[in-house]
C-alpha cells in the first residue's frame, strides 16, 4: 500500500539576525513539514483468492458477480486526520473504466472486479454514523453523504483516480478521524463461456494498489 504523506507547515519562525542600524533588515523563515503516520493495513495481506471456478458457473454472455471473503481494512492515525482512498490497477495497459482488470486470455479481457466497502461494516472512531460522499468516474461533483448515492449495499474504491471520502450525512465535508475499518471485498465479473476459450485453464490475474489520500 502506498501513503501519500499529509504535509503540514510546523511553527513559522521569523527572526533578523543580530542588530544593526540600516535601510534594510533579513528574514529568516524556517519550519517542519512532518507526516501525519498513518498506519493502512489488510488483516488478509491482500490477497483475494477465487478459488476455481468451473465453466458451468459461467452463463453465455456476462458471468454474475463472484463475491471473495472479506478482508478487514483499518487506518489508525495519531491525530484526527482527513483522508480518502483512490484506487489504481497495476495491469493499467488493460484497464478502462472504473475498475480493475482481471486478466487476459489470448489478449483479451477476461473480466474485471471492483474493491467495496460493506456499509454496515464501515466504522470511524467507533461510530457507525459515517457515509460515504459519492462520486463515480462519470460525475464531475461530490454528493451528499449517504451510502444509497453509491449503492444501497456499500461504497467502491473506483480506478482511475476517483476519490472514495467519508463524512457525516448529508455533507460532503471529509470526516477528520483517528481510527477507521471496514471489510474490504473483491468483486469479480467474468466474461461468459461463449466469450472465453475455457478448454484450458484462464487464470485471473488482477492486481489492484489502494492509495491513503491525505486532504
């Protein structure tokens, strides 16, 4: 996981040096850019394993969403911090659109997944009452706090350099906070058996990188 650091501008010192009687008189400015250290961690490493998947599971077109065990996500930090998380795909010659693709077969696509977070799983500072402010890649503006605005059943870390905040509801206000967990869960989509040359093994090959955005 990559942490961008929060930077802040430390006590501002401005002194002349010794003095002396002139038309003119030095500054000297001096200050601390420190981290904010939070701390991001996966209880699972990261790894979301599908297991097989038989091409009797596949229909004719669009597979349905395969849905991984979720891994816990939590982010400590030693003072109330502002943040959101943006997701990047690191097969990035593959990707488009919001999410991640899931690997290639004969150079072509797959399918692809997407990173969620279960609302009823969300938590900050110990408190439920978080939401998060929703913006897809296709809307250009930050929406009122509440989870329906992303999808009744949770929020996604979308690709390609969207946001995913979280504030009280009703505001699109980030939430400063210390502590925050949710589960994490990877949803796959494959593409269906008439679409794939499933006489052989397709191995799903995602890899996905989640970054802490400090605002």
């Amino acid at each position: 996981m990559k942490l961008t650091p929060l930077l802040f501008v430390g006590a501002l010192c401005v002194a002349a040096p010794a003095a002396f009687a002139g038309p003119n008189a030095e500054l000297m400015v001096k200050g601390t850019i420190k981290p904010a250290g939070c701390t991001f961690t996966l209880n699972g490493g990261g790894q979301f394993d599908f297991g097989t998947i038989t091409p009797q599971q596949l229909p004719q077109k669009w597979a349905n969403f395969f849905t991984s065990s979720p891994q816990q996500l939590s982010i400590t930090c030693p003072q109330p911090t502002r943040f959101a998380l943006r997701g990047f795909d690191l097969r990035e010659s593959l990707a488009t659109g919001a999410g991640y693709r899931a690997g290639t077969i004969a150079d072509q696509s797959i399918g692809h997944f997407v990173l969620k977070l279960p609302a009823s799983s969300v938590a900050a500072d110990g408190s439920k009452d978080i939401y998060a402010v929703g913006k897809t890649p296709r809307q250009t503006s930050w929406r009122p706090a509440n989870w329906d605005y992303i999808g009744p059943y949770g929020a996604f870390i979308w690709n390609r350099n969207e946001e995913t905040r979280f504030a009280r509801q009703g505001s699109t206000d980030p939430l400063p906070m210390r502590s925050f967990s949710a589960d994490l869960d990877a949803v796959l989509r494959l593409r269906g058996a008439e679409l794939l040359d499933v006489g052989e093994d397709v191995q799903i090959d995602g890899a996905a990188m989640i970054e802490l955005v400090y605002l």
